[in-house]
C-alpha cells in the first residue's frame, strides 16, 4: 500500500483509509462485533493504517469496536474520530462547547483504548460555538498530549480559515465523488493553497457507483439512503447512466466501477486519502485494488468528456442535514 501525508501535516497515513461508520451505523442494523472487528484487522492486514470513526456513530459503539480491533498494532496505524453532537447523537443538534470536547476526547481516549487521538474531527460547524474557541480548545488537547492533529468535517471556506488561523487543520473530511463534484468550486483550492489534507467520504456514492444499486433496489428500514432525495426510485433511474459510463470504462480497463471511482480520487490529488467502507472481505479487498491503480491522462481525460454530458439528479441530503453542511 502506498503512503500519503495530509497536507503539510506530516500526518502520513496509508493511501486509501477504511471508513468505518457502516459497521455501526446509516447502512442498516450493526454488524456483529466479532465481525467488524475482523474486517478491521483484515484491513490492517493488508496495509491500511488509517481508520475513521465518530461518537455518533452507534453512537459510540463505532469507537468502541475500533479501538478494540486496533489495540494489538495501535502504535502503527492513525484513528481518527470525531466531536460536535449533543450525547454524540445527530439528531439532538449540535453542541461544539468546549467542554463538551473535552468531555468526549477523554471518554473517546477510553473507548478508543489509546492514550492520544491521532486525528480529531469537529463533525459540523456547529454556529452557537466560535470556531477560534473549538480550535483553541483542540489547540489545548495537542499540548496536552491528548490529541495530535485537529481535523474539520462539512465545514465551508471561511469556517475552515477561521479555524486554521488559531490551530492548523490538518485535514478536511467531506464528500467527493465521481458524483459528487462540489468541493472542486472552493473547497479543493482553498486547502492547497493552506496545505490541508483532503478525506472524502463516500467515495463511492454511499455505494450508488459500484453498480449494485438499481431502481429496484431497497434497503433496510433502517438505511439512511431512504431519507437521501439522490436514492429515490426515479433518482436511482436516472443516475444509472452515469454508473453505464462508469461501468463501461472498468472493462475496458480490467477493473471494476468502484476501482476506477476511487483511482479516480486518487489522481485527483496527491494529499487526497478516501476512505471507503464496507462490511464485506470481497468489497473491501476489491477497493484497495484501486491503490496501484494507475489512470493516464488520456484516461482521466475520457472520464471527464464522459461525465461532462451527465447532469446528477437529486440532493445529497435532506434539508435538516444539508443545513449542517457547508458552514
């Protein structure tokens, strides 16, 4: 597995991190522990050294089977979890006060098994809380050892100099994709320009790319796409022609959608680290393939021509949860 260093950072990190929100939470019921923990270790096994969670996702189940999972090698991998909820639950709305930051990191330090984060996330701006008194207060955690690298989520442009300009941001997480292209406008040129590190989310279209959801599809009751305008059943109709252009650049590679989508980010960027998640071996090991997958130039350019034509169609998100983004 390659390596990659976010930003100006020095955090260096594996070049495609595990994502592993679905393990615990949005994608239908928990997988059970002694399998995510599996699936973890798999992935270390076969050179990943950056993992992502969050206390809302479970919510703190995620931290706790993270933690367990990478305490044999934590001293060779990179964990990165995040702040901003209130009792680490979304729906209950934001809370980015400094003491409850200080009152997850330490319930995080715990459950993470660790005695310092490597990367700290606040997971949305939250506006009730000054963003130079969220990177103060994570400044403070650095120099008390508790954390390393102070990261932001979802969060816009002014948001993410305010922040930088008290402690620096190490990296930012938000969603990209082959269809999800907003970042390109603002975002990307604003963290080369301060050396921040870039984590999309997603990489694969909550899994709409890799061409195992059609218009049939349905999930679980449980699954957060049924809230995502993007995967309703005339969305999903409509998208299928951008997993058709997808689909027929993967053969004619020798590789699969999800491979091309996440080479795709890759070569984007070279401080770009996506983090793909899944619950299964197969998807798993089929996703570090697009690590030593290299697409020309010609080929970055047939992708381009290619989607140009095709308009997305549907939001990411629900209004409650597109109000939380881009602050």
């Amino acid at each position: 597995m390659q390596m990659r260093k976010l930003g100006k950072s020095g955090l260096e990190v594996s070049a495609l991190g595990l994502g592993c929100m679905g393990l615990s939470f949005g994608y239908g019921p928990a997988t059970e522990k002694t399998q995510a923990i599996a699936l973890i270790r798999a992935a270390y096994e076969r050179g990943v050294t950056f993992f992502d969670t969050a206390e809302a996702y479970g919510p703190y189940l995620n931290e706790e089977v993270v933690g367990e999972a990478l305490e044999p090698f934590r001293k060779e991998v990179v964990i990165a979890t995040k702040f901003g909820f209130k009792d680490g639950t979304p729906t209950k709305g934001l809370d980015s006060r400094p003491e409850r930051i200080r009152e997850h990191t330490e319930a995080a330090l715990k459950r993470l098994r660790t005695d310092t984060i490597d990367l700290l996330y606040q997971h949305r701006v939250d506006p009730n809380v000054p963003l130079e008194e969220v990177a103060g207060t994570v400044k403070d955690l650095i120099s008390e050892g508790k954390v390393k690298h102070f990261g932001m989520s979802e969060a816009g442009v002014e948001s993410i100099r305010r922040a930088h300009a008290v402690q620096p941001v190490a990296a930012l997480q938000s969603e990209y994709s082959l269809w999800w292209r907003e970042p390109e406008k603002e975002i990307l040129p604003t963290l080369e320009e301060l050396g921040i590190g870039f984590v999309p989310f997603s990489p694969l279209g909550k899994g709409f790319l890799t061409g195992a959801i059609n218009a049939t599809t349905t999930f679980d009751k449980t699954d957060f796409r049924n809230v995502v305008p993007r995967f309703t059943e005339e969305n999903r109709k409509a998208n299928q022609e951008l997993v058709d252009v997808l689909s027929g650049i993967a053969r004619a590679k020798g590789a699969t959608n999800a491979q091309i989508a996440l080479a795709w980010l890759l070569a984007q960027k070279p401080w770009i680290v996506p983090i793909p998640g899944t619950t299964k071996l197969h998807r798993l090991e089929e996703n570090l393939g697009a690590a030593s997958l290299q697409l020309s130039p010609a080929e970055l350019a047939e992708i381009e021509k290619a989607l140009a034509a095709i308009e997305v169609q549907g939001a990411r998100y629900p209004a409650q949860l597109q109000n939380m983004v881009g602050r």
